[in-house]
C-alpha cells in the first residue's frame, strides 16, 4: 500500500531539518514508497515547504496561540507543508485541509487534527501579511540574512528573491555534434520553446522544464543540462589538444565532458573524493562519448595519486556552501550554519595550496565556487596570491563583476546561478 504524498512530505522534511539529510537523499528516501502519480506533488510539497520555511512558520505562528507544534518535527512538518499548499498550489482548500487531517492521523497525531483543521481552513481563507521581518520575509534563516546583508548590502534582498525562484532549466549544446542554431530549430520542431543563453556561447534556455527523455539528442550527448554559469567553466580554462588537464573535484561530472569538448584531444584526470559519485561522472562521459581517467582521492593530498607529472590546466571547483545555488537546492538554506563560510574557506585553502605545486610553467588554475560569500571566494584568492608571488591573475569571463581578482555573478544575474571564478597562471620558470 502506498504512503499518501503529504505524509511522505512531511518525513521529508523531517529528515531534512532532524536528520541533516540533504533535500535529494530524503526524497530518494521516500518516493518509492508514494503512487508514481503523486511524486510530483511530493516534490512539489517538499521543494515548496523548503524554500519558504521561515515565512511559512510566521504566518502559522499567527494563527494560533499555541507553540507547541514548534517542538514536535512531524506536526511542525505538516503545518508548514499546509501553509504551503494553502497558499502556492492550486489544490481546492477542502481537499488540501481534508487531506492534511488525514495525515495527521496518520502520523499519530490525531490529537492535533482539530489544531490542524483550524489554522489551515484560516490560511485558506485569508492569508497573514508578510512578515516585516527580514529575515522570515525573505524566508531565510536569521543567520543567512545577516550574512547576505554584510556581504551585499545593496544587492541582498534582489539576491534572497533570487534564491526562491524557481531555476530555469538551461542546456548546454556540444558544437562537435550540433550548432546552437540547428538544436533550436529542432526543439521547435519537437514544439519546446527555447532561448539562447544570455551569455555562455552554448547555452540554450527552455521557457518549462521537461524530462531529458523529451530532448532529442540528450542520449547521445548532443545536450547536457548545466546551469549557464557553469558553462563559463571549460572556456576560461581554456585547454588545449594534447595537454595534461585535471578536474580535482569533478562529480557530478558536467564540468569534465564540457572540457573535453572544448578540448577533445586533452588528456583528463577526473578525481573525486567519493567513488560513489564518481560513477555519475563516467556516466557523463559515456553520454558524451568522451574518455578520461577517473581516479577516486583526495584532491588536497596529492601524494596519494600523482603521478608526478604536471598538468597544463587545473580546474579546482572547490567544495563550498552552495549559497549561489539556494534556488536549485532550497534544503542549503537549513543545513548550513553561520561558522560554515569560514570553516569551507580553509578547506578551500588547502585545496588550493596542493594543487597549485601540480600545476606546470605557464599553466592555467581555475578557482570557482558556487557561493556567494567573500570569504570563500575573493578572500580565498587574495590570501594565496599574497603568498604565491609567482601566480598571476589571468583573464576572467565578461560576465558578472569584478571582485578583486575574481569575477562574482550573482544569483539571477541574466538569469544565472551565483557563481565566482579567479583564474591563476603561473609564471614561466
């Protein structure tokens, strides 16, 4: 018998917010167990509930004298997951609330039902104001309100919007197998309205997302789907046929079949931490119809797996808190912390510091993340460039801005993700 999809929604966010598993791994968790119908509105409801927490949980807190709910995860969950349907899907207001009483009953929590039925048939009727408070307003975190804040205090609450859009769905085109103009043309011919990208030579926009299934080409590596800004990627870095090129921290593995169509002749380590995820990566390129050599270890010891031999390029898209990407993965909003910039600045630092000894006379280092905090990203540059005389900083890509060294697009930005590149040459010895 299947899980009703608001019962497993709220075990979602459960595992998300108790758990501190990420968005993804609770819903892999649970979707299995709901009708294959209903897993869009499981997502739906999850996404949803996530993005907009905060404001979510004030507008409740409105509504009804008491808190204990608050300190109970499943009926926190299931409030939040109400408020959300009452207010961003367009199911009728009798079956949203009919079906949220049945899952507090469900969920053992039929003491609550009537608690329940009151605060949501309320929602439906007339929503509360919007919060005046910044932080629930924007449906952050207080600690990443304040963080936004000092970070870009001209550009925070545009930022914070941005991050509860709902993304686009971009593609990137392989010009080895079809011209953005020709792929175009065939989306309209399969009756898929798209755009070019605002920036990256290969991107192409689709006014609603759809599965890869429908895209013609997908499976035989015409089409990848990455965000534009991360198409900036494999061009900045520029490799060349013939040259000794690594991806340090390459999975999912998008980055790495980018590069070697860019560069089809490079020779290309893709290394990655974690095995596990490794094996997206060969997937990628068995796609693409491209080879690298996939080693799984650690990019920060060096000594474990090189071979000694320098590389022309580096790409170090370097773990970070994900904070450009909130849109795409709302869960970083409540599994981040406010010690987490600082704490991801020195891994990416060392990150940096052994991989930069690899790198050959005249070569090219590529530094991105997808965060938008300083200190993770122009912070990060200037430190090893102040002890690096021998690194220059090199070109950067004409979009975003200038940031230091480095180049920062923000969140929405020609509809982009937050991303941050530098780029590091390395003096002729």
């Amino acid at each position: 018998m299947s899980t009703p999809p608001r019962v497993a929604a709220v075990h979602v966010l459960e595992r998300v917010l108790e758990r501190g598993e990420t968005l993804d791994e609770a819903l892999e968790a649970q979707s299995p167990r709901v009708a294959e119908r209903d897993r869009p509105l499981l997502q739906a409801l999850a996404y949803g509930a996530l993005r907009w927490l905060t404001r979510l949980e004030a507008q409740g807190a409105s509504l009804t004298p008491r808190d204990d709910w608050r300190r109970d995860p499943l009926l926190r969950a299931l409030l939040v997951l109400g408020a959300w349907e009452a207010q961003g899907l367009a199911t009728p207001a009798h079956a949203a609330v009919s079906e949220a009483v049945e899952a507090a009953r469900r969920l053992r929590r039929a003491r609550a039902a009537g608690m329940v039925n009151a605060v949501l048939r309320k929602l439906h009727r007339a929503p509360p104001p919007v919060p005046e408070d910044a932080a629930a307003r924007h449906a952050l975190p207080a600690w990443l309100a304040e963080h936004l804040h000092r970070a870009w205090p001209e550009d925070w609450p545009a930022v914070a919007e941005a991050g509860n859009e709902h993304p686009p769905m971009t593609l990137r085109v392989d010009p080895a197998r079809v011209s953005r103009a020709a792929c175009l043309e065939l989306l309209t011919e399969r009756g898929i309205a798209a755009r070019p990208g605002a920036v990256a030579p290969t991107a192409i926009t689709l006014d609603d997302p759809l599965p890869v299934s429908r895209l013609p080409g997908f499976s035989e590596g015409w089409l990848s789907v990455q965000d534009e800004a991360a198409q900036l990627a494999a061009p900045l870095l520029d490799p060349q046929p013939g040259e000794r090129v690594l991806d340090a921290c390459a999975a999912p593995g998008g980055k790495t079949l980018h590069l070697l169509e860019h560069a089809p002749g490079a020779a290309l380590t893709a290394l990655d931490r974690s095995a596990r995820r490794l094996r997206q990566v060969r997937d990628n390129l068995a796609r693409g119809g491209r080879q690298a050599h996939c080693v799984a270890a650690d990019a920060a010891d060096p000594d474990a797996w090189w071979d000694g031999k320098p590389f022309q390029r580096i790409l170090l898209d370097a773990p970070c808190t994900g904070s450009g990407v909130i849109r795409r993965h709302p869960d970083i909003k409540w599994l981040r912390h406010a010690d987490d910039p600082a704490r991801m600045a020195r891994t990416q630092r060392q990150l940096l510091t052994a991989l930069w000894r690899l790198l050959a006379p005249g070569g090219r280092l590529v530094y991105a993340t997808c965060s938008i905090f300083p200190e993770e990203n122009e912070a990060v540059v200037a430190g090893f460039l102040a002890e690096h005389p021998e690194a220059v900083p090199g070109p950067l890509p004409a979009a975003g801005r200038r940031t230091g060294s480095g180049c920062q697009i923000l969140p929405g930005e020609s509809g982009m993700d937050g991303f941050f590149y530098a780029c590091l040459e390395r003096g002729a010895e």
